[in-house]
C-alpha cells in the first residue's frame, strides 16, 4: 500500500503536488481536480512510516499518461483499516516494518489525530468517545463543517474492527481503552432498538445531546451503515460481558431480518447490504448459536451467493427502481452528479470490489469460522481466487500495483464500469475499504485464523468499570438504564 506523509497544505504546486508540512489556514485554496484532489506525490517522495496516517487513496480520474491524482486527506476509517492490514500482513509475513507502521498509524490516529481529539476527548461532550469521519477543518470548502465533527455508523464500526485487529495482532493493549471507549459511545446513542444515525454532525449531536439522539428510537434498516456495529457490539460482549452490547445488537438483527428483502434499504445495490450482514449474523452465531440465528445466516449468505459466477466474483445488483439509496442515472444530464452503482441494469456483469467483494471475502471468511460449513468456505476460496485474478498489476504506475480497483467487468476482463459514481468512481483506490480487508483477511487465510479468533485475548473488559463510570458522572446520567 502507498503511505506517504501527510501533506494537507495549501494546493499550490500542480506538478509536485501539495507542499508537504504547510498549513491549511484558507479552506478555499484551490485544488484542480475537486475538492482535496490533486497531483499525487513525486515518486521520488520517501515513503512515511505511518507516524502521520495515511491519505485515502487514489481519486478515479485517469490521465493520459495513465497517473491518477490522491485525495489529500486522512480518514480515520482508511486509517485504521490499514493499520489492521498491515499488522496482519507483518506477521504473516514475517515483516518487521509493516508491524511498526501498523503500531504508528494507531498511535497517531488514537493519539495526535483531531479525529479522536477535540469534544471528542471531552466526557462532558455528546461527542465524547466517537472518531471523527476526517481531519479536514472545513471537509467541503468554505462555511462548511468540521470533517473531524461528522460521524458515520459504518465508518465508525470499520475503525473499530480495524484498529482492534491491529493491536490483537501487535499483541498490545495500548488502543484497547480507546476503542472500549467508541463502542460504548455509539452503544448509548443506540439507544435499546440498537440503530445509529446513519450519519450525525457535531453540531446536531450537541443541540439534541446523547439522551436526545438514544430517545429519538431511529430504525434504519440498512445493513451497509449498520451492521458492521452490531459486529463489533457482539464481539465486545464476548469480551466484558457487558449485557447491553448483545441485547442491542439481538434487537437490531432481529428487526431487520424481519424487514427482508423487501423492507430494506439499499445504497447502491442489494448485494454490499447481505454482504454486510453477513458478518453480523456470523458473529451473532458465534454468541448465540440457536436454530434462528443459523437459518439467519444461511438466508443471506445463500442469496448473497445467487450471483457468484465461475469466476469467484459476486456480481453487483441494482436495487428496485423508486426506492430508496443510490440508483442509475435516468438521463446523460444525471451522469456523474451522484452517488450510484457501478452497473445500468442487471444484465451488466460487473463486481464491486468497493462496496460488495471485499466485505463479501471477510464475511464469509467469518462465517465459514464461525459454522464450519464447506459450502461457505468454498464460495470464500473462490472469491478470494478471483480477488487475486482481479488485482492491478503494472510495471507502469508502480503506485498501483497490487492494489484493486472498484470496478471489475466480468465480460471484458479488466477493469471497467459506468464510472457515473460522483465521488467513488469505477478506478478509485481506497487506503481502506478494498486494499485492506481484502488484504488483511488474505494474510489471515494464511495464518489460519479468523477475525473473531485473531481479536480473542483481548483485555479490553478490564477498562470497562472506570469508562462507565466516567460516561454517568461527567455524561449527564446513566447511558445505559
């Protein structure tokens, strides 16, 4: 994986890019090729260590040379799931180096970084405990809000995972107070129902306050923003024992298995929700293994399945027109102004290795661990085999080389899609998302253990006492009546 320094200063030099350690103070500067988007590093640029993060990937524009610019920024979900991938590839691999970039990617982003700072280091906040979706003061230009003030449920719960990863796989203990103290903050805006905001700002956070947003009794019955957290709930209750965590997460589950298929919410297709879910009703069997919960797991991995071809590969499918999400666009004018999938209609036969296969790969993974079915370990070996067909490979661009693209065109073999997505389009490479589970659970296919095995002796219980504590006394009450 590409890590560079931070470079968030001023976009002045198109040719070399940002000036590296240069300060950000006008939130206008201007940046070619939208906003955060420029030139990528020199390739004489020295490769950080991870001591400052890690910027989030490689934009889908591609020029004629055949370089794609970098989003200048730093999330904290790119940040820890790469932290988790490196961690998992240094000790697969044996690797002393991807084992110190690992631990200094988690010292800086639980530590330096303005997304686990501010309010949200604060107890008396309604922030407090949660991390930041980007460090960017003004993440949308002028007048708008504070990057490191925006919380998304999915990236929230993907932080979590991975920075729990990496510190198992360390074998440190030094995260573990900071990532009880997340759980436990996105546990108590849950409220008994289980749901998170699909996304909150700081600002409305702080009007309504922790009690307001818990009362306020959200149901959202999309797999993609929210089960990835009931995951990380069940895998924290196996470890303090804290009731809350599994009753919320039980809740949760169980409302939104009652609402399939039809009451779901898509984002940009059917396949990234059951793939999502996957891993919550893995870990749910983990916790409870009862007749329900299995015939849970083998609903959603049996259609999650449906569209696996010969390839391995999971093709993407579109959600039902008129519903909510993320649809194709309905005329050349909407080409381009939004979020969408990577296909026009079903009888596209393309895989999303952004949204689908590569949370597919890890939730089969834990699946087939977590039941012992061969089926599921098949449909995983497959996967993981077309994974490996599919990635980039150039002695051209050395800076994408291993990495994996969004879009992958099963007909034609190469990477293809409608690329009409406004901001995640067909050749975007993500520090996160694609390159790191899709690296992380092939260094844990190696090393023979799953997600839920590798995180098992973890301590984390012990700092449970003093954060409950901290969260009714400074908090405003008991968070969890």
């Amino acid at each position: 994986l590409p890590i560079y320094p931070s470079m968030l200063g001023r976009y002045d030099a198109p040719a070399n890019g940002p000036e590296p350690g240069r300060a950000d103070p006008d939130p206008a500067a201007p940046w070619p090729f939208g906003h955060r988007i420029a030139a990528s590093p020199s390739p004489a640029t020295p490769l950080g260590d991870g001591s400052l993060g890690v910027l989030e990937g490689f934009d889908a524009k591609v020029f004629s040379d055949g370089s794609q610019p970098v989003r200048w920024w730093r999330r904290a979900d790119c940040n820890a799931e790469t932290a988790g991938a490196m961690a998992a590839a240094g000790v697969a691999l044996d690797d002393p180096r991807f084992r110190r970039t690992a631990g200094n990617i988690g010292d800086w982003l639980l530590g330096a970084s303005r997304m686990t700072g501010g309010e949200r280091a604060d107890p008396a906040r309604a922030s407090w405990g949660l991390v930041g979706w980007n460090d960017v003061p003004a993440y949308c230009g002028p007048g708008s809000g504070d990057g490191a003030a925006v919380y998304y449920g999915d990236d929230e719960a993907r932080t979590i995972l991975g920075i729990w990863l990496a510190g198992a796989l360390l074998d440190t203990d030094r995260f573990d107070e900071r990532v009880l103290a997340a759980l436990l903050a996105n546990l108590r805006l849950a409220g008994p129902g289980g749901f998170l905001p699909d996304r909150i700002d700081g600002p409305a956070l702080e009007a309504a306050g922790w009690k307001g947003v818990a009362s306020a009794r959200t149901t959202s019955l999309s797999p993609h923003y929210q089960a990835f957290m009931w995951a990380c709930w069940l895998r924290a209750h196996g470890h303090t024992g804290f009731p809350p965590f599994l009753e919320r997460a039980r809740a949760a589950i169980g409302t939104t298995m009652a609402a399939y298929p039809d009451g779901w919410i898509y984002t940009t297709g059917l396949q990234q929700e059951r793939a999502k879910m996957l891993l919550a009703l893995a870990w749910l069997v983990r916790v409870e293994d009862t007749p329900t919960h299995r015939a849970w797991l083998e609903r959603i991995a049996t259609d999650l399945l449906s569209t696996q071809d010969e390839t391995g590969a999971i093709r993407d499918v579109i959600a039902p027109p008129g519903g909510p999400g993320y649809h194709p666009p309905a005329s050349n004018d909407a080409y381009g102004t939004a979020e969408a999938p990577l296909i026009q209609s079903n009888d596209d036969a393309a895989a999303d290795l952004l949204y689908t296969c590569n949370f597919a790969l890890l939730a089969l993974h834990e699946a087939a661990a977590a039941t012992g079915d061969a089926g599921l370990r098949s449909a995983e070996d497959s996967l993981a085999r077309f994974l490996c067909r599919a990635q980039i490979r150039s002695d051209r661009r050395p800076e994408l080389d291993g990495g994996w693209f969004r879009a992958f065109d099963l007909a034609r073999w190469e990477s293809w899609s409608s690329s009409t997505d406004s901001g995640w389009g067909a050749w975007c490479v993500e520090t996160g998302w694609s390159q790191s589970w899709i690296t992380a659970v092939l260094a844990l296919r190696a090393l023979d253990t799953s997600l839920w095995d590798a995180t098992e002796n973890r301590s984390i219980g012990r700092h449970l006492p003093q954060l409950l504590e901290t969260m009714t006394r400074e908090g405003g009450g008991d968070p969890f009546p």
